[in-house]
C-alpha cells in the first residue's frame, strides 16, 4: 500500500468515526429545544471561556520553550505560540497532523531540527497523559456520584493508560541516558536496511531523543510543572464558567467541571478533526448521566462550547499558518530526519 493510500483510508477512517460520533450525539434530538437552548445562553461568557482557553495555549507555549532549550536556548514565544497555533488548526481540519505541523513549523521559524522538536511533543503529550491521569485518581476528592457506575470503562481506561506512559518513559529515557544501548539497537536493524535509509532513522532516532534533553536540567522542572498544572487548570475554568453559560453555574461547581474536562478529554483524544462528534458524545453523555442535566442543554453546551473553540482556534492558527507560510504537504507529508 502506497504512503498515498494509507493516508486516504486514514483520513477517511476519521471521517467516517466523526459521523458516527455525530450521529450517536444528535440522534433523537429535539431540534426546536436545542436551538431554544442554544439561543437563550449567555455568550459572553463564552468569550470568558475562549480566553481562558487562549490563555491555555500561551501556557503551553512558554512550557515548549524550557522543553526546547537544551536543543535552542531563549527561543521568542511569538514562534512557539504560532507552532502551538498552526498545530491546533490543522488538527481540526485533518486529525493528528497538528503532532506533525508543530515540530515542522518551529523547525522553519527557528532553524533547528524537526525531529528533536517532535521528541519535545511526544514529552508534552506524556505531560498531559500524566495530569490526566492524576486527576482521574483524585475525582472522589470532588465527585461521590456514580461515576463507576455510569462509566465503568474509565478506571480499566486508566491503569491501560498508565501502564503504556510508564512503559514509553521507561524505554525512551533509557536510550536518552545510554546513547551506546540506542547504536546497538539501531546497528541490529540497521543489517535489514539500505545504507541511506538506515543513516536516515540513525539521524532521526538520535535527534528525536535530545527532544528530552529537558531531563537533564533539573533547575526547569518546578518550572515545568507548574505550567502543566496552570494549562489544566484553564482547561477546568473554561469547562466551569460555561457552566454560567446555560445557567447550570448555581448547580454545578469546580468538581463538576473537573469531572466533566476528564470525561471530555477521553473524546478530545480520539482521532477525530478537532474531536468533532467525540467531545459531543462524551460531555453531554457526562452532563446527562452524571449531573442530571436536560438533553437539549447538555448538547447545546457540548455543541456551543466546541464550536467557539474549534472557529476561534482554527481562525488564529489559519492567520499564523499563512503569515508564517506553512505548507501542509512538507509539514505533514515526510518524516523528519536529522538535518532537518
């Protein structure tokens, strides 16, 4: 199968799981009350909530920044947050390329190489893998309801998680640590290749590996953390004051939004453009199952919240992809090798 066709059945697998997706959440619907409840709310708090979320993103690039400074010390957060950007945006129009568009797009505006960049956002998603599962663990804190119960799947979704993070930190900071370990393993493949493919993956592997160099410099990591624990933490203030949004704030508080987010996540993570069709299922299910809201207002706060996310993220980041003039077929169209 040519790069070609894989890429056409992956794209169109994606398309056709965001239908279904879509159709699990909207079936049944009653479409005079979801708009009634779509009408009635109160946009401005969703303009709060949007700027939590950029606020989030601006996080998230001063983080990449301490990620990035064993490869290239004091990079200008104008670059990493159109990295961030360009990455968001083309995961809402073709899902998981925006993993691929950000080393390449820091990569041109900073000269330095993509591969490493990539190893920096394996390092974030290993992060964000982290804190979710934390959060998973500490909802009894914040949450005595049905939760097991009504979502039995999450606590065996949480140890299969944990037990595959574990295993990628394990395996990946030893080859980092012991570069001698990573040349036998690669001269062991290397017998199966063509010369210049097998010093092509050499160059990659070993770039890709000092995109954890961060680990070595202990001094960032209170740093690191902190800035992991603030993106989650805007993530649960845009989920609580949408609450405000459909009136459902006197009802549901921080814990809730903390419920909702993990549920919510589950879905974001899903391979769907910009989780269309997945986050509606997973936090209006949430809203519904858990907390006992009306159908038409748990989907119009799934469909409304999306929404301004998805326009006003796919917007900026449209604005930074052309002013930075990004191209999708060198982003997203090779794998990144050691010169690049």
């Amino acid at each position: 199968m040519t790069q070609r066709s894989k890429s056409t059945l992956k794209y169109t697998l994606s398309i056709l799981l965001t239908l279904l997706f879509l159709y699990l959440a909207f079936r049944g619907t009653d479409f005079g009350k979801l708009y009634v409840s779509m009408r009635d709310a109160n946009y401005w708090w969703m303009l709060v909530m949007f700027c939590f979320l950029m606020i989030s993103h601006g996080l998230r690039s001063w983080r990449w920044r301490y990620l990035l400074e064993p490869v290239k010390a004091n990079i200008g957060f104008r670059n990493l947050f159109s990295g961030v950007m360009v990455g968001y945006f083309l995961n809402n129009v073709l899902p998981r390329a925006g993993e691929l568009a950000r080393p390449y797009t820091i990569g041109k505006l900073e000269s330095i190489p993509k591969s490493a960049a990539f190893g920096t956002i394996v390092v974030e998603r290993i992060m964000d893998t982290i804190t979710f599962l934390v959060l998973v663990v500490a909802v009894p804190l914040v949450y005595n309801g049905p939760l097991r119960e009504t979502f039995p799947w999450l606590a065996q979704t949480g140890i299969i998680i944990s037990c595959i993070t574990l295993g990628m930190i394990i395996i990946i900071v030893a080859l980092m640590l012991r570069r001698d370990w990573t040349d036998v393993l690669l001269n062991r493949f290397a017998r199966f290749l063509s010369p210049g493919l097998s010093e092509r993956i050499e160059g990659f592997t070993h770039s890709f590996l000092d995109g954890f160099l961060f680990l070595k410099r202990p001094r960032n990591f209170f740093v690191i953390f902190v800035l992991s624990c603030l993106i989650w933490f805007m993530y649960v203030l845009m989920m609580y004051v949408s609450f405000f949004a459909f009136g459902l704030g006197d009802r549901l508080g921080l814990g809730a939004a903390i419920v909702v987010q993990i549920i919510s996540s589950i879905g974001v993570a899903m391979p769907t453009p910009g989780a269309t069709g997945t986050y509606h299922v997973f936090t209006s299910q949430a809203l519904i199952r858990l907390f006992q809201v009306s159908d038409d207002v748990a989907l119009s706060f799934a469909t409304v919240t999306h929404a301004v996310g998805y326009i006003g993220v796919t917007v900026i980041g449209l604005y930074y992809f052309l002013q930075d003039h990004i191209k999708v077929s060198e982003a997203i169209g090779k794998i990144p090798g050691h010169n690049e």
